[in-house]
C-alpha cells in the first residue's frame, strides 16, 4: 500500500490521503480493515504525526474511514463498492 518515498513537489498531508483512498478503491484495504495509524505513517515516512494526521482526517470528513475511539481507524463501509 505505502510508497517507500514521498514527492517533495505535492503537499504531504495530501500524499497520505491520496495513498489510503487509492488502496481503498483497489481493494487493498478493504470494508472494515484497520488504516495504518498516524504514528506508523509517521515513523514509517519520517514526517511529523500532525501532517500524516491531516491527511487521515481529510478522509475521516469525506466519510471514507472512521474512527473508532482508542481503537484506531478503519475503512467505512461501501467504499470498496464500484
């Protein structure tokens, strides 16, 4: 799912969110699956957990994934469907 290196010419926030909707859409993450956390994209990416927390709550307010509470997130429902 994750690309080993970020592009430097785009927002990262904007990477993060466009990396998980695109693994959603080809089913790699699938309905009800956890999304890597924001500490994992964090460390994983080098980046600071506040950007790699935008670019997870930009799809928390398009209803693509939720979050459940001291749990983590994951994939709503639907969002595999063609």
């Amino acid at each position: 799912m994750m690309k080993t290196k970020l592009d430097s010419d785009r927002p990262i926030f904007h990477q993060i969110r466009d990396m998980i909707e695109e693994s959603i859409l080809d089913g790699d993450l699938k309905e009800g699956e956890k999304v890597p956390s924001t500490n994992e994209l964090a460390t994983f990416y080098k980046i600071n957990p506040a950007t790699a927390a935008k670019g997870i709550q930009a799809l928390v307010d398009k209803n693509i994934i939720f979050k459940r509470r001291g749990i983590g997130m994951f994939v709503s429902e639907g969002q595999n469907s063609s």
